[in-house]
C-alpha cells in the first residue's frame, strides 16, 4: 500500500490544465446519466482510456465531475489498495515525441491492481472503459480541414491531436462502458503476468470495438481491397472459365473482372460522408418538420463485435440517405449500401460510392464472372466487419404495402456467414414511415400506366423544387435484431457441420425462412402517423368523404383498436386526438374541409385518394384481423361465432402470406376472442355469449356505417384475391401460365379500376397480383405442371368461397363479369397489340 503525498501538485496543475482545455472543448457524452452504468457503490473504480494523451485524461476527469462519478485524478483507495489516481492507459506513447511510437509495456497501476487481486481473493476493481473521440460529433463537420483531423486508425502522435484540440475540440464524443469485474476476469488465475497480458487483450478488442462502432473497421485502401478481392480462389477459378469459355485470353478475362471490381466496389472516405451528412442536415430542415427516431438503442446494444445488415422497408429514394444520416448522426459507422447500377449517374454515382454505396446490376443472370465478383466483394465486406444495408424488397413500394422479399443478396449474405463465421452477423429490421412522397406524383403515374422513368442528372436537379415544400414528418423505428447463427441454429441445427454449398436445400430454405421473417418483423415495427389514420378512416367512406364529427369518431375507433388489440410490441401508435389528427393532415395539404350549416365536410380529391391509399397500405396490416372480422358481420348481418372463426381461419393463410401477418393459425382463436371483445366495447358488434352468435348493429343505428367502414379497410386486398380466382376458375386448370395469369389479372384489375371506380393503388401495381399466385402456388391451391401451366382441383372452389362470404354480392358480380369478359390470356400477352405496354390502351 503505497502513501499518499499531503499536498497533490501534480494534480492541482492538471485541474488548471483541465480548465483552460474546456475553453475550447465541448463534449456529447454517453450515457447521459450515471445510473444507467449501474455501479457498485461499494466496490472501487478504475477508469481505462486507450491511448496516453494529456488531453483524454484531463477531459475524462472533467465528464467524471460532471456527471457525479468518482473523478478519474483523485486517489483510488480500497482496504487492500491505494494508488494516487483511479485511471491508466491501455497503450503509451513515449514522453515528449511529436511522432507516434507506441510503446508495448503494460501500466503499472494494471499491474498492481492485478497482483493485488490475485494476492487478495476479497479484493475487486470495477474497471470502466471509456473512449474519447475527437470530432467524431455527426453533423458538425464542415471543411475539409477538419476532415484531415478526424478520427482514424492510425496511431496519432502530440503534434497531430493537439491540432485535432484545436479543430475538433467543441465536437467530441465520450462514451463511458459498462464496467467490468476485474475479480471475474482474473476467474482464478494464479500468475500475474499472464492475468495482465489476458486483461490486455481483452481491453484492446474492447476499445477496438468501440472504434468500429463510430469510424468503422480499419479500411485498407482500395486498390489494396480491390487486389485481395481478385486473387482469392473464387474469383481467380471464374476468370479461368472465362477465359475458356468465351476463348480470350487469361488477360483481357482478368482485366474483365478488374472492370467488374471497379464498377461494384465501394470508395468510402470519412470526409465525403461528414460533408454529406451536413448537405442532408440543411435538406431535411427544409423539407421536412422533423425526423423521429425510435428504438435505435437497440443498434447500439448489439453494434460492438457483431456485423449488422440493416434490412429497412423500401418506400422512396429518401430511404438509404436518411437511414445512413440517422445511423451516422448517432456515432455509428454508415452502412455500405447494396445500390442498384441505375443510381450509378455521372457525380452522383462517385458521391454515393464515396459514402459507401457498392453497385448491383439489375440482372448478373449468364454473367457468371461478374456475379463471382459481386459475391466474393459481399463475402470481404462481410467477413471484415463493414455494416451492410439492402432492400429485400428489391424496389421501392408503389402501393405502400410490404412486397414479398427478393431472395438474391440475402442468399449471398447467409452463404457468405455460413462459409467463415468470422463474427457474430445480425439482421436489423427497420421500418421508414413518411407522411407525404417525395415521389408521390410519379407514383401514380406509374400506377396508371405510364413507364418507370429511368433516373437521370436531370431529373435529380429538376427535384430542387421540391425544397420549397413540406413533407411532414419522418418516423423511423429499429425493430429487435435478428442473430443469424440463432435462427441457422432452430431452423437447421446441424447447419455448422454442413457442407457450405449455395444450392443446398437446406441453405436454400433457410433463406427463404430468413425473408419471410424479416419481411414480418419491419411490419411488426410499423409506425402509424396522422396521415396513415386520415387514409385508413377516409377511404373506407362513399365518394372519400366524410362528417367532420364522424370522422373523429372513425379515427377514435382505429386508435382504439391498436391499443386492445395489439399486433406488437414495437409498433408505436399516434397519440393525437381525433381532431388534431384530421388538422395535422389538412394542414400538409393531403385532404380539404368544406365548411357546411350542417358541419363541416372532409374530403379527399381523386388525386389525394390515390396518394392516401399509399399510405392506408402502409398500416394495413395492423388493421387486418379487425377489418376482416368487421367485413365478414356487416356484410353478413347475423352469423355465429363458429361460422365466423372458421371463415377468417380459411382465408387467413392466403391473407398472412400477402401481408406477412405474425400469428400462426393455432394462435387465431384467442387473436379473434380478443378482437371481438374490443369491438364489442366499442358497440360495433352485438355480440350473444349465451348462443355465440355476433350480429351487426341495426342499419339505422350510426354504429352500422361505421362498422362498414372498418370492414372496408380489407376489401380491396380481398377483391384482388377474388379476382385472381374468378380469373383461374373461368379458364380453367391447365389453361394459364404464371406470367399469363399474372399479366391478365393487372391488365383486368385496371379496367375494373376504370369502369367501377375500384381503387387504383391496390389494382395497378403487378407485383401484388404476382404475389397472390405465388401464395396460392406456396398454399398448395395452385401447382406448375411439367409445361408451365397452373393446375388446380376442387379446393380453389373452397379459396373463391371464403372470398364470397366478406365481399358484397355487386362486388363479386362485377368482377365476375370483367373474368368472363376477359380474352384468351395466353394469346393476348403474347400478342404485339398486348396492351400490358401501355395499359391506359385497355380503356
């Protein structure tokens, strides 16, 4: 036990030091409060800090003060222990040089306290990692200059971190770690060096960590990755079969995959991402009311240690630069973005490139050369720890629905973890809600037929008229992490001894399980905002129109169902009342109030309808089994409870598949209990426990049309399924390939939009009709003969009459009509004159 000197000089300059440093110094620190380190009071703590520099030591003790920790420069005393501070450094650099030199000699006070705690079994230290980054602040930066001094991987030298002081001084980070029983990780050990070289390690990958999870793991440069990546043995073996195949030389087949490399590899500079990050700071102040982030906790829980695919929905453009903004603004690394080869124009390709994006063709289908490339860049990425981000969807959403997940780059990712395991791997499912599109006009353009315009530099500065605009607000919500080996583990458990290849069914179907998860859990993390109540309440009225009154009282209807019937635990719901909502929404211009003597009328325009319902879809999941049960009693009138749980039973399968519910069927019977019980609060449902039978309200009561209007909600998904039968049914099994069915029913669902008035954001977008075949194709209700054509017996009879019972007997005649009406699907999408290439033709 060492003595304590009565008056501390050394420390007394260091306090002086320390004020004079916060003239220019300002920090964020984390956590924000000290309870939430959760210390022992009645154990001593030690502070460890990475690197010896003056600077770190003398902010630590500031931040320690503040917070009403135990301050890093004052004694640290224990019955068995003293020592004159509660802080060493992990790594030193020798006294009084301008360059770094990195000394390998562990701290004298570590050793001490280790050979105290082996000498002493009683004794114990809570050790607290705390690191220190110097202009890591997101969204400050705003010169190049400071970009040269930022925070790297280098050893940084005296002369180097006082200008990082200088310029980076007022933007530094402190984040403070859970600390760590020195007593557990000695864990018996008897030899004190060897205890002092484990501790060691285990706080360099501590601290290594750490510095991955702000600046991102140690980036060689380029031409240094882009080497590795073209001699592994992969990419070396298909430039071989290149060379042979197609009969060129070893060298022009190896100059090809260069080429390839260099198309698809990212070029990510710390500088270009800081300034980026300041351009969307001035757009997203100008465009939007604000951003709302939620759950993003959860991000950085699992960030030290574990690669992280991000997995967000895909609504707009705006998705991957708001997530990486987001994401980097919270002191992570941005994620390296899987980027379609359209985004790859002139300057804003080498932009994007510089802030991470890698690019993906469209199709790589007889392109085996550049498809190895791709893969082994995706494996190097993944095996040295770089964030990823892509979209399973594969395309931006044009309904506002969840589409069904394209398998590609997902199948990579898990054959890519499977094949070296290097890290842990995560999924994080993450869902962007908006208020009003950006691309809200050509969305429906889209939807009534015009092409998909290709992206152009053009079209990029025509959108600087959108800054004049506002867009609401943005919500985006971090749903729990997915952990690869977990899931591998419960849907293959000997997946480790297997054999890594890419075609194996097992590899095959856990891909696919993968998906379907994911594509549940961005559901389940759905944010509802005013806008998406307005569209859920207003369309389900005649003519878009409604009472002021009893609009508020629809929307009180819809909040009162997310909350006694929940779908998840992370969905987080509007608190608005009624009336704010309906004036949040009028106020961005999404519906109009027409002032009555009776009351005022809201109302949407055709063109605000058509954008509502692109929002309606967004949320219409967590509306599903209360719509389905409100449409199956209000079409129906009277029916019992049994009739009713069997009818939503038999269409549930074909329902959770299209809207990637989360409930399995055997949990249905308590989901509908519960659903009619809310319901029936709400005097919605007349429900007799004594004979379970459920009736609708009287036809004269105001509860009639408001529960025709709930049931509304779910009609257009289940007309689009009747259509898709009725069509089946009227030419018969064996009668319609995939790509005719799929291409009859959206030129069919277009008329019917033009001579019913039925709503075109559900009935123009193909996919969805893509998905309610390869649904009934996965139900079993329909199977692929040997030649391609769909087959089916008796059970699509059953499928069409679940349909008949929810929709109304004009509706099924109308559509009925339309699938008798409709030509030889065959013939007519392979004919020149198929009106699929212009669908406004078919009017």
């Amino acid at each position: 036990m060492s003595k304590l000197p009565l008056f501390d000089f050394t420390g007394w300059t260091l306090n002086v030091l320390r004020r004079i440093l916060y003239l220019v110094t300002r920090t964020q620190v984390f956590p924000e409060t000290p309870e939430m380190l959760k210390l022992r009071p009645d154990l001593p703590v030690c502070y460890v800090l990475n690197e010896r520099h003056l600077s770190n030591l003398l902010v630590l003790d500031h931040e320690c003060r503040e917070l009403g920790l135990p301050a890093a420069l004052r004694p640290l005393r224990d019955p068995a222990f003293t020592s004159r501070r509660s802080v060493f450094f992990l790594s030193r650099n020798e006294r009084g040089r301008l360059v770094p030199n990195p000394r390998s000699d562990h701290s004298q006070l570590l050793k001490s306290l280790v050979r105290t705690a082996v000498a002493d079994p009683r004794f114990d230290v809570q050790l607290v990692p705390v690191t220190i980054l110097w202009g890591r602040e997101p969204g400050k930066q705003d010169s190049i200059l400071k970009a040269l001094f930022a925070e790297t991987w280098q050893s940084v030298s005296t002369l180097r971190q006082l200008f990082a002081i200088v310029i980076h001084g007022r933007h530094t980070v402190v984040r403070f770690n859970a600390p760590i029983s020195l007593r557990e990780l000695l864990s018996g050990k008897t030899d004190a060096s060897h205890a002092v070289r484990k501790l060691g390690r285990i706080l360099r990958v501590h601290f290594r960590r750490q510095r991955e999870m702000a600046i991102g793991p140690d980036l060689s440069h380029r031409h240094t990755q882009l080497s590795t990546l073209l001699n592994t043995p992969e990419v070396r073996k298909a430039i071989a079969d290149e060379a042979e195949s197609k009969s060129i030389s070893l060298l022009a087949a190896q100059r090809s995959a260069r080429n390839f490399a260099l198309e698809i590899a990212s070029d990510y500079s710390y500088a270009v991402v800081r300034a980026f990050a300041l351009f969307l700071t001035w757009v997203w102040n100008k465009v939007y009311n604000g951003v709302e982030v939620h759950n993003f906790e959860r991000v950085t829980a699992v960030a030290p240690g574990h690669g992280i695919v991000y997995v967000p929905c895909h609504r707009s453009h705006v998705d991957y630069l708001l997530l990486s903004y987001i994401i980097f603004n919270r002191g992570l690394m941005v994620p390296h973005i899987a980027a379609g080869a359209n985004l790859n124009l002139p300057l804003v390709g080498l932009i994007l490139r510089r802030s991470g994006a890698f690019f993906l063709r469209r199709k790589i289908k007889g392109e085996p050369l550049y498809a190895t490339v791709f893969v082994e860049y995706l494996h190097m990425m993944i095996d040295r720890g770089f964030p990823i981000e892509y979209f399973i969807e594969g395309g931006r959403s044009r309904s506002g629905r969840t589409l069904a997940p394209k398998a590609g780059i997902l199948a990579m990712t898990i054959h890519s973890f499977v094949r070296s395991r290097a890290r842990p791997l995560v999924f994080v499912p993450v869902y962007i809600g908006y208020e009003k599109l950006m691309e809200g006009s050509s969305y429906l353009a889209e939807l009534h037929g015009r092409p998909k315009k290709s992206e152009s530099l053009t079209d990029l500065v025509s959108a600087a008229r959108l800054l004049k605009r506002n867009f609401g607000k943005v919500h985006v919500n971090f749903g729990p992490p997915l952990a690869l080996a977990e899931f591998l583990d419960a849907q293959h458990p000997a997946w480790r001894e297997e054999d890594s290849d890419a075609q194996a069914p097992w590899l095959r179907s856990a891909v696919d399980a993968t998906a379907t998860v994911l594509a549940r859990s961005i559901n389940a993390i759905a944010v509802v905002n005013p806008v998406n109540l307005i569209a859920v309440t207003l369309l389900s009225t005649p003519k878009h129109a409604a009472d002021l009154r009893l609009l508020q009282k629809q929307i009180e209807h819809a909040r009162y169902l997310l909350a006694e019937t929940p779908y998840a635990e992370s969905i987080v719901a509007c608190d608005l009342p009624a009336g704010e909502v309906i004036d949040y929404v009028r106020r961005l211009g999404m519906v109009e109030c027409h002032p009555h003597p009776l009351g005022d009328m809201i109302r949407a325009s055709e063109e605000q309808a058509a954008l509502l319902a692109y929002f309606r879809n967004n949320v219409l999941h967590l509306f599903a089994l209360p719509a389905l049960l409100a449409c199956l009693v209000s079409h129906n009138q009277v029916l019992t409870r049994q009739r009713a749980k069997e009818a939503i039973t038999g269409i549930y399968g074909l329902l959770r598949a299209e809207l990637f519910l989360p409930w399995e069927a055997d949990q249905l019977d308590e989901l509908i209990d519960r659903t009619e019980a809310a319901l029936s609060r709400r005097g919605l449902i007349l429900g007799d426990s004594q004979i379970a039978i459920l009736r609708a309200p009287s036809p004269n009561s105001e509860a009639s049309p408001e529960l025709r209007q709930l049931g509304e909600i779910i009609r257009p998904t289940l007309e689009r399924q009747f259509l898709t039968l009725a069509l089946l049914q009227h030419h018969g099994s064996g009668q319609l390939t995939r790509a005719a069915l799929e291409d009859a029913t959206h030129l069919l669902a277009q008329r019917l939009a033009m001579l019913y008035e039925f709503n075109s954001a559900e009935f123009s977008e193909k996919l969805l009709f893509a998905n309610v075949i390869r649904n009934l194709i996965d139900a079993g209700i329909l199977q692929v003969d040997d030649a391609g054509l769909l087959c089916f017996d008796e059970r699509i009879t059953l499928a069409a009459a679940q349909t008949e019972l929810l929709l109304a007997a004009d509706v099924r005649h109308s559509i009925q009509l339309i699938a008798r009406a409709a030509p030889d699907a065959n013939s007519a999408t392979n004919s020149p004159a198929n009106p699929a290439a212009n669908p406004a033709a078919d009017s």
